[in-house]
C-alpha cells in the first residue's frame, strides 16, 4: 500500500514540477533550480565556515551547488523527468522509506549563501520531503561567507551571522539593518544573550504559529517578510500574550500589524505633507460634507509630563488653548497626563473610553503607546509629535524649522564681526543636521568668510562657555518653542563685551497653527483624502507658510535685519528662496547639489552630514549625556546602528 502511495505521490510532484516549469517559462523566469557555482564566484567569498548538522528550513532551499542533474527538477524542486525513468524509481524509493518505520534519516549536505541554501548532495531527498509538506530537513552545512560590503544586503546578513552565532535560528530572515538586535530586545535579552534549547523551541513555535496564522487567514496581504511582519508583532505583544490568545485573538492581533509591517517593507514607507490643503471644493462636495463630515469632536490630549515641568509640553499645552480658542464649542477637549509610574497606555485606553475621536500624544516617548491604541482602537484618529516614523496607522507631526534657521543663519552672517559664528544643536535627530546646515548657508548669503562652530548640547554642559572661547560673537543658542514663552538668551544672539548675551530674533514653534489647521482639516475631509488609497503612513512636515514656524525679532536687532528677515521669510513662503537650492558641499569634499536644483523633502529630512562651512561633528551615540540617549534612540539620524535596549522603546 505504501509503494502505491509513493507513486502517487510522484505523479502529483511530476504535476507540481511540470506546472512551476511552464509557469516560469511563460514568465521569462529560470525554470530550474538556482545554481551557486553559476551565480557566484567562491574565489571573491570571504571565507568558508562549517556549520555541521543543522535544521534546514525546507522553504530556504533554492538551488544546487553545481549543475549536476538541474534538468531532472523544476524551480520548486519538483521532479520533471517521467515515471518510467530511472530517477524516478529512485525518488519513489526513497518516498517508500519516508513511509516506512526507517524514514529518511540520512542528512543532505549543502552550502549555505547569504542565508540561502544550495544542495550538493541529496536532491531527491529534498524533493521527495518537499512534496510532502516537510518543514525542514536535516543537513551537513557549510556556510560561503560573502566579502564585507555597505550593500543593505551584505550588511543585514552580517547582523543574522552573529545572531545566528547567538540563537541557532535559520528562520529569521530580515529585511532591514538593526532589526536582528531589535528581535533580542524584543524577546527580553541583552544584546549578546546566547539562547538556550528551551527559549529556541519556545521562540520557534511562536514563530510556525504566526506564519500558520498569515497564511491561513491572511494570504496574499502580507507583502513584506514574515521576520519582519512577526518583529513588527513583537513591539506590540509579547511572546506571553502569545501563548494565551485564542486562535481567533491571535488572528485579529496579526490582522492589526499588517499594515505597519507592510509600509516598513517599501523603499518609501512614508507620505511626507508639507503644507496644509487649501484646495477650495465644489458647491457639491461641500453639500455632501455638510451631510457627511462631523460639525462636533472630542480631541484628547496626552502628555508624558507636566506642562509646568517641560518647556516642550508647555509649548503644546498652549498650543491646545489656541485650539479651543479657535473652535469653541465645536470641540470637547481633554488632557491626560502621564505621572511617576504610569502606565501610558492607560491613559489612551481613558480617552478612548471617554468618547475621543482624535488624540494628540505630544512627545515621540509616546509612540509605542500610539501603535498599541491603534491596534486597539481602529476608529480614533491617532498623531504623535514625531518624525520619520513609518506606521500607518499612526500620524506624525513636526515642523520644517529649518526655514527659520536658514533666515536666522543670513542675519547672523550679516551682523558678525569676527566671521565665527556658534551654533547650539540639541540632539543629532530627523531635521536637526538640516537645520545647521540651513543656518550655515544662511550665514554663506551674506557672509563668505563666515563659519560655524557647531556645539551640542546633548554632549556639553556649557556649550556657550565653549564658543566664546573660540571668537564667535554671534550665537544661535536654543529656539523659543511658543510665542507666550519670555524671550530670554534663546534664538540667535549677541555676544556682548560684558559676556552677556542679547537676542536678536528667534525661530518660533507655533503649535496653536498647527492643531488649528488639522482639526479643520477633519473637519473639511482633507483627512480623509490625504490618506485615501494610501497604505503609507502620513508625517506633517509644516513650516514658514502655514505658521506653524515663524521668527519673532527683538527689540535690540537693526532695521535692516528686520527687513531682511521679511524679504527672505516672503521669498520662502512664495517658493521665490529655497534655502538648499544653492551650491553645498559636505565636510567629506562631496559636492551635494550644485546650485542647479534645490533639495528634495526627503533628502531635506534625512540629511546626515554636515556642510564645509561647518566646523564640528555629529556626535555618535556613545559621546551621548545619558539623558539625551532616549530620543536619538527613536528620532536619530543613526537609530538603525544603535544597540536596541531591551528596556526601551522599539520602532
């Protein structure tokens, strides 16, 4: 009975191997079985490693290792040869011994590139195993490592070998740098935790559960790799959670992250909104919003201090009283604060249960907490006070404050006397590398001869000790981050002879404009269009043009710096004046555009490096004060290299 079962069994794989043959030709595809020896050259390897006898996963096994018998198997490793051949009494065989009591127990052996897994010896096993639904096969490996490249790919299969070294798991593939070191933090391990057998097999049959669940419920909507997707649950849930959800919990939790998981596999995963939408509509469609869109909202705000304890929340907090100043009783507005040993995700669940329809999180600290409300909560409007983040299902918001600085830079260039110029930076996250570099183009307008001494605050405790030791009289120190706060020493300022300093004008974060605009927006249903069609996620990038960021001028600046301030902040606002629209080169020598065209939004936001006109560096994670660590951890220009904290929030 066995014997028949195996034939039968060939005839179905000859089907299955005739079909993915035809298939691949109608394609343009390769119709066999990948070849390593074909598609890559072993003298430009790196080296050999013998792995031994491991699990191979059967779904990573692609091709052979030399040209052998590749015509006797489709692509898919089924057989193409007939059932009267040699080779297939050979395949039924084996498929007898499968059947058996015996099984088949001899190991293949194969080698192993970039996480991809060649046969030398044992084809038909493979094909016999394959055909009937086997998860892994038994294999003498040796691994062909690649010669050490910036390629994402060469990079990302760097990390799995020293994760590899650390857990004995094939199965985990990523797609992105960090995400291997992302997974240890995930899981509760140090970054050098070595796994045990118990925490393998506990990790292992997560994971098989996952991939069931996606590919029973979910087939065809994953568009990522199921590592990344299941990493992507792992920031939400816990393996804990995992054990004790029903069939059906477990579903619905992987049917919530899929969107999340999805944006983080495009090259692009993020719209970037640069203005608010002003487009007027027709007499119809402002009839059917009257019917459709709400005349009324509940707007949360949450917190993770005191407003009284943080300039930043303070700066929003007031920008909320704008709001309600602005819509009065059309609005129903709350605040939730995060005190000493909350939990934050509470505080969401309250507004949720309190009827809001739209929540401002106002701090990036709070994003983890906004994915999870998101999940929880599919009809509520949720923004997070961040940028660059790429979860769809959570809006983030910032300002181009760039702008200003680019303005602020042309006015201390003007007014120097010494040709060096200081500049405070806070933190090396998304927008601050663009903001120096803006002010210093600023200064190179009116001033050839000028340069900038860069200084960070996130490294030095007096940073404006240390630029006055260097001749700079011209200071551009922190920014006013709401138009109520007193003016003081921030913004750009003049180092007077006494050591004092005077401001002269400083950029303005106005968060009132800000909630302003987006709450009409839902209220118009640009909201709505915005995201209409897109599984993207969505970031407000607002700046000089829609007031969100402004400049305020102090008494003590010249006219003639008031006016200039009015003629560049006119010419950005118009499109007449892009700040990175002129010749920049960076500190490396590379010429970054040659005044020919300006730079592109996302170039703008992801910018890395520093200009020539610059003197100082981006400072690397470890020169970090302890208290700025957190942010860059989230918001860094460098975030992806930085050792996850298995403590800490993971994006």
């Amino acid at each position: 009975m066995a014997h028949n079962e195996s034939q039968q069994q060939y005839n179905n794989a000859l089907k299955a191997g005739q079909r993915c043959y035809r298939e691949a030709l109608l394609k343009g595809e390769y119709p066999y079985p990948q070849v390593l020896d074909d598609i890559f050259d072993e003298h430009l390897a790196a080296g050999r490693v013998d792995l031994g006898l491991i699990d191979i996963p059967m779904d990573q096994i692609v091709g052979t290792k030399s040209q052998g018998r590749r015509s006797a198997f489709a692509a898919n490793f089924m057989p193409l040869l007939g059932a009267n051949t040699e080779f297939a009494v050979k395949w039924i065989a084996l498929c007898d011994a499968n059947f058996s009591e015996e099984g088949i127990r001899d190991p293949i052996r194969c080698f192993e590139y970039l996480g991809r897994f060649y046969v030398q010896e044992g084809n038909k096993r493979v094909s016999v195993l394959k055909s009937l639904g086997a998860p892994s096969i038994p294999g003498t490996v040796t691994r062909i490592v690649p010669a050490w490249s910036e390629d994402e790919e060469i990079r990302v299969y760097y990390e799995f070998m020293e994760f590899y070294r650390l857990s004995r798991v094939y199965r985990v593939r990523f797609s992105r740098p960090g995400s291997y070191r992302r997974l240890q933090a995930a899981l509760g391990f140090e970054s050098d935790h070595v796994w045990t057998e118990d925490e393998r097999r506990r990790f292992l049959a997560a994971f098989a559960l996952f991939e069931q669940t996606v590919r029973n419920d979910y087939a065809g909507k994953l568009t990522g790799t199921l590592s990344d997707a299941f990493l992507n649950w792992l920031q939400l849930y816990s393996l804990d959670q995992f054990k004790a959800m029903s069939a059906k919990e477990l579903s619905a939790s992987v049917g919530k992250i899929l969107p999340d998981a999805n944006a983080q596999g495009q090259d692009s995963s993020i719209d970037v909104n640069t203005a608010p939408d002003e487009s007027g509509k027709s007499i119809l469609g402002k009839l059917l919003d009257a019917v459709l869109l709400p005349g009324h909202l509940n707007v949360a705000f949450i917190n993770d201090r005191r407003a009284e304890d943080s300039p930043w929340v303070y700066a929003h907090d007031q920008g909320r009283k704008a709001l309600e100043r602005a819509f009065g009783d059309k609005l129903s507005v709350s605040v939730y604060t995060a005190v000493e040993n909350c939990d934050v995700d509470t505080l969401f669940d309250s507004a949720a249960q309190d009827g809001a329809q739209v929540i401002f999180a106002t701090t990036p600290s709070l994003i983890a907490a906004c994915r999870k409300a998101a999940a929880r909560y599919s009809d509520i409007k949720i923004l997070n006070c961040s940028v660059s983040m790429p979860f769809p299902g959570v809006r983030t918001y910032y300002s181009r404050i760039y702008e200003a600085k680019f303005i602020s830079g042309a006015v201390a260039g003007a007014m120097t006397h010494s040709n060096r110029i200081g500049y405070i930076a806070s933190n090396p996250i998304y927008g601050v590398p663009a903001g120096i570099n803006a002010f210093a183009l600023g200064a190179a307008l009116t001033n050839p001869d000028a340069v900038i001494e860069l200084r960070w605050t996130c490294v030095s405790e007096d940073a404006i000790s240390e630029l006055r030791a260097l001749g700079c009289d011209m200071i551009a120190n922190r920014d006013i981050t709401t138009e109520a706060q007193a003016q003081e020493a921030y913004g750009l300022c003049r180092l007077e002879n006494d050591g004092s300093l005077t401001t002269i004008l400083s950029p303005i974060w106005s968060w009132g404009e800000f909630y302003i605009r987006l709450v009409q927006s839902i209220f118009s249903g640009a909201w709505d269009e915005l995201g209409e069609g897109s599984r993207r996620a969505v970031n407000y990038w607002w700046g000089l043009s829609s007031g969100v960021v402004d400049i305020r001028c102090a008494p003590a600046i010249p006219p003639s710096m008031a006016e200039l301030v009015e003629l560049l902040k006119n010419g950005i606002v118009t499109g007449a004046v892009e700040p990175f629209r002129r010749r920049v080169v960076a500190q490396d020598g590379r010429v970054i555009t040659d005044g020919g065209r300006g730079l592109s939004t996302e170039e703008i936001l992801h910018i890395d490096w520093l200009c020539d006109r610059v003197r100082g560096e981006i400072p690397p994670f470890e020169a970090l004060l302890p208290i700025a660590r957190s942010i860059v951890r989230l918001q860094g220009i460098y975030r992806d290299s930085i050792p996850p904290d298995k403590d800490g929030i993971l994006i």
